[in-house]
C-alpha cells in the first residue's frame, strides 16, 4: 500500500494538486512525531495565512480511520501516524510479491531514454577521470531500464580528430605491430606521449600527422585499416573493465559516425540564417544569451566537436525518437553542452528541451592527481585491481577459512570502486580513498554486503520465510520497515534527479537499520514462534530490497563473507 498516496487522497488543499501534495508528504525527522509529515510552509502564500494555522485546519479536516491512526498539527507540520501493524504487513508482503521487481514499475512504457555515457577516447588511457561518467551513466542505464523505460546506452567514442594522424606517424616511425597488439591502450599511448615529446624538435612530424588524418577522412585503405586496428584494440581493452563494471552498450557510434553527417547541419544553419563568419570560421552568435560563440566550422573548413554533437543528437531523434536524451559527461564540459543545445533550439528544434547535461565532479586519487600530458595517469583498471587485492588482504585476514575467497574479493574490490564514485552527490568533487571505500563500518558497499552476508546466514540457519503474522513491534523493526518502504520512491527519484546516490544511500540506511534490529532483537533466539517467525521474513525482505538496490548500482553481493 503507498500510504504517501493514502494521504494525498484524504487531504483536500485548494490550488494543489494531489500530485504537488503527494511529492510534499515525507517522513519526519523524528519518528516520534508520526510516519508521515506535510510541511505547511509552501501553502501559506497561497491560502494567505501561517502554516501552524493551514496546519491546525488541515488537521481538523481529517478524520482517522484503520490506515491512519493520528493526525497531529506541530510547528507548522501536519503529522500522520499510520497503523503499524497494516503497514508492516502491506511493505514485506509487496516485497515478497515483487522480488527481484520490488521498486521496478512500468511508468516509462513505450518512453525512450538515450543515454550518452563513458564515451572514451579511442587510444587514450581508460583513467580514474572516466569512472564516474561509466559507473553513474551504467547505473541510470539500469534504473530506467527497472521502471519501464527503454534505455539506449551510447558510447559516443572520441574516435575523430587529428590525434589520429600523429598516432599513425608515431606507429610507423617507431612502432611494431606485436608490442602494440600486446600493449594495447598502454603500448598506444606511449606511442602518443613520445609523439608529442619528439615533435617539439620536429615540427614536421605535425605536418605528417595531419596528412595523415586527412588520408583517413579521404578513406585512404592503409591509413582507415591502421586507424580501424587502433579502435578494436582500444574496445577489447576497456571491455573487460566494462565487464568487471556490468557496462552495457546498444550503441558505439562514435564521433567518426558523424563524419558524412555534419554537412547538412551546416546547411540548415545557413539556411536558417544562423552562420555567421568570425575570424574566418563559422559560427552562431550566441551573445544575446551570454555565451561565447558556437563554433561549427574552422578556417580550413573541418568541423568541431560540437558540430559532431549536433549531428550525432539530430541522429539520435531520428533513429530513436527519445523522449529524454542524456550526456553523462563532466561539469568542466558545461559551457559546450549548454551551447549546442542552444544552437538546436534557434534551429527550432522542439526536442532540444529533452536534451539533458548529467554533470557530475571530478574524481581524482587520494595519493595526487595525474597529468595526462606527460603520460603518468592512472589506469581505472589498476584503481580496481588495487582495491580487489586490498579487499582480498582484508577478507583473508577475517575469515582465512572462506571459501572463493577470490570471488568475493571481487566482488567487494569492484563494489568499492563503484560505490565510491555513486554515494555521494554526483555534481561533488570526490577525493578516492582506498581506506576509506573499503571500511567494513563505515558508508560503503563492503558494509552492506557484509549486511547481507549476514542476514543470509540467519535465512540459511531459520529459513527463507514469506508467510508470517505481524507480532507486537518494536520500535527498531518498525524503523526498518518504513526504510524498506522507500524503495520504489527512491528508484523514482534517482531516475528522475538522475542521483544514483539516492539508491546507495538508501542501502547504506537500510543496512544500518538491519544491524540495529539484528543487535536489539533476537531472531533465531526469538521469544515465541510468531516473532521468530515475523522476523525471518523481515531479514529476507531486507535482503531482497539491498539485493536489488546493489543490482542496480551493478554490484554483486556475495553469500558469505
Ligand atoms: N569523449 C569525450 C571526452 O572524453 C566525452 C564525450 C561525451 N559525449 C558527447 N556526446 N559529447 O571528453
């Protein structure tokens, strides 16, 4: 039963909506004061009078019946308190019902949302830097996908530009064919970084590598054939990190994809009347909005990355005629973002309003930040098999007896990667910090799955139970329970705040309840059959709820630890 809809139903507030009310109603900071609190303060310039009166009148306005217990009127908050004993039975028999679909709904039916996220730089490092955009945009893939949404995941590769020309001259003058297949990523970057270090005393060299990229434009075999190698090497290589991560793409068109596609964007914007030249480019004057100029074309004729974003969003509405089309891409990025969806909009397109920057912080390592330039970065697959073996140290060294302990490792050194970079706000800037991903008491992900080792025990021990009769409650079930409760909420606001963090939060609370309710109550040891009873099914719909919350954060959770 959603109590928060029960509420809604039974308040009348002239001039809101049941809607406006129901996303108002949440639960009070003090359990004391009820289960569920409206703050009045949004309604008092609306009914012209002091939200403790709006909040006494409302009050008197709402009669009790066997959902609602009590109606209290404090400080401005109207509080409810909800019949427990209805309220725990309807959360964990919702639970049961649904399962591993507890918290999915089908609200996004027949919805397409495009999601444009990790989108690597072909031959570049997979560094720390691109974690955050691979694991929140992996994740919004998820959560759309659980309520109902088709979620087309994009990884717009950064396989276009000159980059590619210095590769190939690199790769003849001093590359071999059996370092670099063996190399990849690694063996190709280095390639690049002794590059750019000879071309200070070559000029030449930067010469040769734009011929080169030009000969890749013109379709030169050789030079197309080079380039095609660079990219597969590239995919296989961060594949596994993807794999590791439960990464998914539907899509890998890249910004090369867009090479035949560009031209009629420029078209329309003469057409439209919106080029102008500035020192030889082209480029709409974005001034009356007070941004600098988009630049859709360079002197010499060659587009710009945001001429290859235009295209690539115009694409994405025809192929797939998004209702949401979102760039999981880094806040420094915002000035481009903003720019181009400007830029489509002066073009009249009326989707343009469903394109959406998701920008999140920087990552960067506790132990110093890395410089790209010089070649010294961090590798984001070095970042997770540094957690794994520290995870594996520490599993060893608290259970030497534990089976797979490989496994585990895995899962809880790949988990800490992720949860690391999910559990706080996304736009934050995040220092990582081995020590603290991997605190077993802390906010972590260790910490919930040991909670769920934990109540796996107890189910394997008593038993998987999901009939049972609500006994006397204590306050420490009943806190659990309002926390599980929240679930389908918090998959809602996550998808539409686009907060990951709200789902990793919830399991950390959830968790922390669990270990109180398991500390305080007995289960195994309970006094009679009944509470024995009641309160293994409440550890398995524990389990449950933290099982598909970590699902769609994409990490595993271990039987045993
Ligand atoms: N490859 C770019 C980078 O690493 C990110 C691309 C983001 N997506 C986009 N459509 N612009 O900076």
């Amino acid at each position: 039963m959603d109590y928060k809809k029960y509420i809604a139903e039974k308040l009348k507030v002239d001039g809101v909506t049941q809607d406006e009310l129901y996303d108002l109603i949440a639960l009070p900071p003090n359990s004391e004061m009820g289960d569920y609190a409206i703050p009045c303060f949004k309604f008092a310039k609306l009914m012209r009078k002091s939200p403790v009166m709006i909040a006494q009148e409302l009050k008197e306005s709402v009669a009790t019946d066997d959902v609602i217990s009590e109606v209290s009127a404090v400080n401005g908050y109207l509080n409810f308190k909800i019949n427990k004993d209805g309220f725990v039975r309807s959360t964990l028999e919702k639970i049961f019902a649904e399962g591993e679909r507890y918290g999915a709904s089908n609200e996004g039916a027949g919805k397409t949302v495009c999601i444009d996220y990790s989108s690597i730089n072909i031959a570049k490092p997979f560094h720390i830097g691109h974690l955050s955009t691979t694991v929140l945009g992996g994740a919004l893939y998820r959560i759309f996908n659980f309520l109902g949404y088709k979620a087309v995941g994009i990884n717009h590769l950064g396989d276009y530009g000159t980059q590619f020309g210095k590769l190939i001259s690199a790769y003849k003058r001093w590359g071999d064919k059996e370092t670099v297949e063996k190399g990849g990523i690694r063996a190709l970057n280095e390639l690049y970084v002794r590059f750019h270090k000879e071309a200070e005393d070559h000029p030449e060299y930067d010469d040769e590598a734009r011929a080169y990229f030009k000969k890749i434009e013109q379709g030169d075999s050789e030079c197309q054939a080079l380039f095609k190698w660079f990219k597969e090497l590239t995919l296989k290589d961060v594949q596994k990190i993807y794999d590791m991560l439960d990464i998914h793409f539907d899509s890998y068109a890249g910004e090369s994809f867009y090479s035949d596609k560009m031209q009629p964007v420029v078209d329309e914007l003469i057409q439209k009347g919106l080029l102008t030249e500035s020192r030889g480019a082209q480029v709409v004057d974005l001034e009356e909005y007070g941004m600098p100029p988009c630049i859709i074309l360079k002197s010499d004729g060659s587009s710009l990355y945001a001429t290859r974003d235009m295209a690539a969003a115009m694409y994405r509405k025809k192929e797939y005629d998004f209702d949401k089309c979102l760039y999981v891409v880094a806040y420094q990025q915002n000035l481009h973002f903003k720019q181009f969806f400007k830029v489509l909009e002066l073009m009249g397109k009326e989707w343009a309003k469903d394109l959406v920057h998701v920008a999140y912080g920087m990552v960067s390592l506790e132990e110093g930040t890395m410089s790209t330039r010089k070649g010294n970065v961090v590798f984001l697959e070095d970042v997770i098999q540094k957690c794994i073996e520290k995870a594996y140290t520490i599993i060893d060294e608290k259970n030497p007896d534990l089976k797979n302990k490989q496994d585990v490792a895995d899962k809880v050194g790949v988990g800490a990667v992720i949860f690391g970079a999910l559990y706080n706000s996304k736009i934050k800037d995040i220092v990582f910090s081995y020590d603290k991903v991997l605190t077993f008491d802390g906010e972590t992900s260790v910490y919930v799955q040991y909670t769920c080792a934990r109540a796996n025990s107890v189910l394997q021990k008593g038993g998987k139970v999901e009939t049972f009769e609500v006994p006397e409650l204590t306050a420490e079930e009943i806190e659990l329970v309002k926390a599980l409760s929240t679930f389908p909420q918090t998959v809602r606001a996550a998808a539409e705040k686009y907060e990951p963090s709200f789902i990793a939060r919830f399991a950390v609370d959830v968790a922390q309840k669990f270990n109180k309710f398991y500390f305080d109550c007995k289960i195994l040891s309970a006094e009679d059959e009944k509470t024995r009873n009641f309160r293994l099914a409440l550890t398995n719909a524990t389990w449950q709820a933290l099982k598909n919350a970590f699902t769609l954060l994409g990490i595993g959770i271990p039987d045993k630890m």
